[in-house]
C-alpha cells in the first residue's frame, strides 16, 4: 500500500532507446519515435479499455435483473 501511495518522477524510456530514438529524430527519421509513442498510447488505453467493457457488462446485467425483479413482482 505504501509503494502504490507514493509517486517518483521517472522517464517512461530505458537510456538505450532513448538514445537510439533521439538519435533517429535529429538525423531526420522521426518514424520510429512515432511508432514508440503509438505504441504506448496503445499500451496506456488497453485497462481503461478493459474496465469500460466490465463496467457496461456490469450496467446490462444489473439492468436486466431489476427488470425481471419487476417483471415477478408485479
């Protein structure tokens, strides 16, 4: 719980990438430093992606079953 309550500024590259990306944009390729950037947009979004699909499954199934409590009960 500790470590999940504190928060440490860090870079999100390893120094190898960074390095090697840094490199490509000033030598005029930026493709593969938008293929990384892509890559973690993706990574980023798939939790919040997962926890959208459980939360509308969740909103159905709760949904139907106050209907049918309603259905029986009237």
């Amino acid at each position: 719980m500790l470590v999940a309550g504190t928060s440490v500024a860090s870079m999100a590259q390893c120094a190898m990438c960074r390095t090697q990306l840094e490199n490509n944009v000033s030598n005029g390729d930026p493709g593969i430093a938008a293929g990384i950037n892509t890559g973690i947009l993706y990574l980023l979004s798939m939790p919040y992606l997962c926890i959208l699909v459980i939360g509308y499954f969740w909103y159905k199934s709760t949904k139907k079953n106050a209907n049918t409590k309603g259905v029986i009960a009237g």
